[in-house]
C-alpha cells in the first residue's frame, strides 16, 4: 500500500468528493436524477441526487490506489457497486421492497464468499466464555449487514445527519483499526471519510448552505450502510480483530435503534417494514418545534455519547457482557421514550405537532 498521510489521505477524498458534486449537479438537472418534493419531506425544490455517485466513485478511486492489488480490494469493490446500481436505480423508479432485499442479501453474500467477511461470534456477552455462532454465521451475518444497511439507509431523512453519522462511525473505527495494525482498513475508513465530507459541505445546514444543495439518495445511503457493515464485520471479527462487537453495536446505536423501534412497529401495524413514515427520531424533534440545525446537534451528540461509550468500553476493558446489558437497558428506556412520544403526543415536553412536515 502506498504510504500517504493520515491526515491527507481524507483531504484528498474530500476534494475530490466535492468537486465530483459540483460537476454532476447540472448534469443530474438534465437527466432527471431529482429528488422531488413531496408531502412527507422537508424540502421545497427539487434537489440534485449527486452525492451517492460523487462519493461512491470517489471511494472506488481511492480503494486502488490505497491497494493497488485489485484482487484484495475487488469483492468490495463489487458488493459496493451492486449497492451503488441497486439505488442509482431505485432512485428513478422505485424498487419493490422484496427485489431490494434480494439484492442486498447478493451484496452481502459477496462480502461472506468473496471477501471472507464473516460475523464468527458476539463475544462475551452472556458468561466468560465466547458466544460463538458457528453454523449460523453465514445467516446471521447477513441478517446483521442488511439490517445496518436499512438503517443507514432509513436515518437518510434530515440534511448532514447521516453524513454526520457516518463520518463518526468512520472515525472511531479508523483509530481503533490503526491501534491494531489493520493499516489498509483504517485508509479505507479515511478515505471514506473524507469522500462522505466532500458531500457534507454541500448538503449539510452550514454558512454557505441556506438549504441542502445536493442529496445523497438511495444510491449513496445503501453503498455506504454496505460499506460499514463490511468494516464493522471484518474488524470485529476473527483473532486478530480490532474491537469487540458490542464496541460496534455502541457506534451505531442510535441508527440501529430507531430503525428496530419503527420496522417493529410497522410490522405489528400490519404494514411494509420499508415503507417512509414521519416517526424517526429527527420527526420527533421537528415536530416538537425544534429547528433542523438544533434538531442535528441534539442527535449527533446523542451519536457522539453513544460512539463514547464504545470506545471507553474498549480502552478500559469493560466486561462485555457489561457492555451487552448496558446496551440493553438503554434500548428498553429508548424504545419506551420514544412509543410514549408518538402515543402522549409530547416530546421533550414540548406537544407535537399534528400537521404534516413539508
């Protein structure tokens, strides 16, 4: 691998990022590749959806030459673009749930059978010794990698908030996987990180942003939830792993619950898992009066103390079964705050409001 530095490596990737959204952007206008305003969303204009090509060919172009040996990066490479094409297209005419789940379960069987990236256990979690998986690594794997790239996919609902997300994902586990000697993985996890940073400068509510200047869609946000389950997975499993999988199910805790929390809700409903509602955690604060540039801090430090408490965890040596039950009093006191808001009407007592979002 080429030695380029850690702190341009990221730079790099971000300008090109950029520029790659700035250059598409007309071209998106002309073709039709819009993200069109509805009754359920928060914009008013149609808004270019550039940023999923301007990341993904960023990151590709980076992934060779941060390793040269296309065979060691290929299976990624591969499962990324079957993402990649899988929501380019869902993004002009929209997929049925069943194909879209079909596709990523291909995608993560590429990541298990081509890149040998496979979930072997959860650590500790119940008693000292290892709860391993054994048979069912294979479907829990896949299992595991398609519910975070639904996730990723369905916290893609505020402008920078999973870009915000990713970026604090990346971070973490950049350090945690130079800390260990995983080298490629880390430049990847940079590279990554700065082709996602590119993109928020145009899309996030900054200075120079009244309003998001180019969205993700569904081409950026499942090629990117694919592209962390495939870290998450190789990193955290193995003998040489980087981190322990609780230290990975702390980093996402907020995306992972409230998808959980509303597919579970959906499901009793009798409705499709898939299909967009206005009752994630960002409608919740919207709803209740907060703007959207308050309403993204409060998540993203919510991001931020859950990334904290996984990484503490790791460099303390907590018990992970400590980490587990942690983990799982604070899911149940989430899940029941956030029931109790959409049922009482209230949120940070504050009342909802009953009109849609527009």
């Amino acid at each position: 691998m080429p030695v380029i530095d850690a702190g341009v490596l990221p730079l790099i990737a971000a300008g090109l990022s950029l520029a790659l959204c700035l250059f598409l952007t007309p071209l998106a206008k002309f073709v039709g590749l819009m993200d069109q305003p509805s009754r359920r969303k928060l914009h008013a204009n149609p808004v270019p959806l550039v940023g999923g090509p301007a990341i993904f060919f960023t990151l590709a172009g980076m992934m060779l030459i941060i390793a040269p040996d296309v065979s060691m990066v290929r299976p990624l490479l591969l499962a990324c673009s079957l993402m990649f094409v899988t929501g380019l297209i869902d993004d002009r005419q929209r997929l049925s749930p069943r194909l879209r789940l079909i596709l990523q379960a291909i995608a993560c069987c590429i990541m298990i059978f081509g890149g040998g990236v496979v979930l072997t256990d959860f650590g500790s979690i119940l008693w000292n010794g290892v709860f391993s998986l054994a048979w069912f690594s294979v479907p829990v794997t896949i299992f595991a990698a398609i519910g975070l790239i639904n996730a990723f996919n369905m916290v893609d609902g505020m402008d920078g908030l999973s870009s915000a997300i990713f970026m604090t994902a990346c971070a973490a586990m950049a350090w945690l996987a130079f800390l260990s000697g995983h080298i490629v993985n880390s430049a990847l996890l940079l590279a990554a990180f700065g082709a996602v940073l590119g993109y928020f400068l145009l899309n996030a509510r900054l200075p120079w942003n009244r309003r998001a200047r180019v969205f993700l869609g569904d081409s950026g946000s499942i090629f990117l939830g694919l592209f962390l389950a495939w870290q998450f997975v190789e990193l955290s499993s193995g003998e040489r792993r980087s981190f322990q999988p609780m230290t990975a199910v702390w980093l996402i805790a907020i995306p992972l619950l409230d998808t959980t929390r509303l597919m579970g809700q959906r499901w009793r409903r009798g409705g499709s898992a898939f299909k967009a509602d206005q009752f994630h955690l960002h409608h919740a604060f919207l709803k209740a009066g907060f703007s959207v540039q308050q309403t993204w801090m409060a998540i993203i430090c919510m991001v931020t103390c859950t990334t904290a408490i996984g990484l503490a965890g790791h460099i303390f040596g907590w018990s992970e079964y400590l980490m587990f039950y942690t983990f799982i009093a604070f899911s149940v006191v989430y899940v029941r705050l956030m029931n109790h808001c959409w049922s009482d009407g209230r949120f940070l007592g504050r009342s909802l409001a009953s009109d849609t979002i527009v």
